[in-house]
C-alpha cells in the first residue's frame, strides 16, 4: 500500500514526495525489506521499528520527513510484515523479532560509527527499548509507547477484548503449543480499530495487507504475551523518551509512563496533545518533530 495514502492524514507541512530506496538486508534465511533515505554524510542515523499494526511503508511520511531536514533514515520491515520476505511464516516468533534488530543494529554500526537513534511506533518502542539494553550500540531511543506484556493491565490494553488479556499467557501457550503455527488476523486478537482517533485511518490500518490486515502465527502472539524483557531497574542503555499520543484510546499513556519511571536510566516524558494512538494531529504533532529535533541537535544535527 503507497505511503501517500497515510502521508494525506498529515498536516500538509509534514508532507514530503520523498521516495524510499528499497534495499535487501540478508537475515538468516530471510530477506528483510529495509527502506532507506537520507545523506550519507548525515551526523547521525535513525532506525524505525513499527509495531503490529505497520509496516515501514506506513510510517514512511514520518521517516521521510526526518530525511528532508538530515536525518539519514532506514526503517526495516519486521518478519511476516510489510515487504519483508521469510523462509517459514509459521516459525516467527517476537524472540526473532527482537534478535534481528539487535543484528541490524550492530551490522550499522559496523558501516560507521555515528550516532544511531531508535524510533519505536507502538509495540516498536518496547522493542527499541531492548535492543538498546542489550547491544549498547544505540544513542538514544525514542518510543510512542511502553506497553510491557508481562504487566497484566498492559496485556488487557493491546488485547481486542480487555478479558482476554490478563489470562493471554496460559491461553496462547495452550493454543500455540497445538497450533503454534497456524496463522490468525492480527486484528482477531489486537485493538487495531482504535489505532487512530481518525476512523478513516483506523480501517486503513487494519485492512492493509502489509500491516494491520496480516495474520501472525498463534505461536508468535504466545510469545509476545509471555515475554520478558530486560528488567528496568537495572537499564544501563541510553536515555529513553516516551513522547507518548495523550489521547490514546489503545494504550492508556499510563501504562507506558508506569513502566518509564522504572528505568533506572535517564528519561524523559513528552506528551503529545490531541494525539491518538498514531500520531496525526496537531499539536502534538509538531511537538514530536520538536522533541526530535533536540535529540538531533545533541548528535551535532545543525539546521
């Protein structure tokens, strides 16, 4: 699906015809999609990881943007989404998701050294946040959300039906340890019809083929559901902002920042006003654009 389409829910002055370059990135067995953009010669680089209900293409206005004031971008395409192509669908695991970021991380940082700043959207920021734990290659990490799935008030907030979510382990384990392979919409089990207070933009999600309308092996979900990430009382990685949509109506913004005043490292919070879930509206919009800015200005970004 074009990024024009979601590039028109934007306030016009964040609109850019600025094209992805598609690269190959050879992980495993499988052939991860990587959009790229941006100067080589840019002080710093952002990697952006979208959650379960993207895909690089739709959040591609967001990363074009950041490319035409000097960012170098890249924005992979998470196995089983977007145009990423794996050898056994039925076999991805979140464990896999988490492994092959770290392996990209640490493969850019063998390119160069510059400063490498991860971008998390959704289920994206938890996953920016590990990496970081675990490679200590990243810079600083920027996520639009914290939802932990071993909080159970977390779980029943991504779930489609909240009874399902505190229960979600046991019940996945049981399912997937028979079903693990078989494959469900992700919109089945996961709130997507609140992703945008824009309802226009909500079925765009869950209808796209490459996103929101994909299915996930149940074994996946299970995995999701029952991981563990790196504790937070004792982070050692770089400074992690929650700039967080304050109208979100999928992930209560309380149970992000709950999780951020847990980290041991430095924070910060910035709340981004009349956002939903995906950040389209102003103010808050502007005010993501600002806080990156900031960030870029302290890795030697000079407009």
């Amino acid at each position: 699906m074009a990024p024009g389409r979601y590039a028109s829910f934007l306030p016009q002055k964040y609109r850019t015809s600025t094209e992805p370059e598609s690269t190959t990135w050879r992980w495993r067995d499988n052939a991860v999609h990587v959009a790229r953009a941006g100067a080589g010669d840019s002080p710093f680089k952002v990697l952006a990881v979208h959650g379960a209900g993207g895909h690089s293409g739709a959040l591609w206005p967001f990363a074009a943007f950041a490319a035409t004031r000097g960012a170098e971008v890249l924005f992979p395409d998470m196995p089983l989404y977007g145009r990423t192509v794996v050898s056994d669908p039925g076999r991805v695991r979140y464990e896999d998701w988490v492994e092959m970021l770290c392996d990209l991380v640490v493969s850019e940082r063998q390119r160069d050294s510059r400063p490498l700043v991860l971008f998390g959207a959704s289920m994206g920021g938890m996953l920016s946040y590990e990496v970081a734990a675990r490679t200590g290659q990243v810079d600083d990490v920027v996520a639009t959300c914290l939802l932990d799935p071993s909080d159970p008030a977390a779980r029943s907030a991504a779930a489609r039906y909240s009874f399902v979510g505190r229960p979600a382990p046991t019940l996945l384990k049981l399912g997937a340890s028979v079903f693990g392979r078989a494959r469900v919409p992700v919109r089945w089990l996961m709130d997507i019809d609140n992703m945008s207070a824009d309802p226009e933009l909500s079925a765009l999600c869950a209808s796209d083929p490459l996103g929101g309308g994909v299915s996930l092996p149940l074994g996946f979900l299970s995995s999701f559901m029952s991981f563990e990430h790196s504790a937070p009382e004792t982070y050692t990685g770089p400074k992690v902002t929650l700039a967080h949509p304050a109208e979100d109506r999928w992930t209560p913004m309380e149970l992000s920042i709950r999780f951020l005043n847990r980290i041991a490292g430095p924070t910060s919070l910035v709340l981004l006003e009349g956002c939903g879930h995906f950040p389209i509206e102003e103010p808050g919009v502007s005010q993501l654009v600002s806080t990156m800015e900031d960030i870029a200005r302290s890795h030697g970004w000079n407009p």
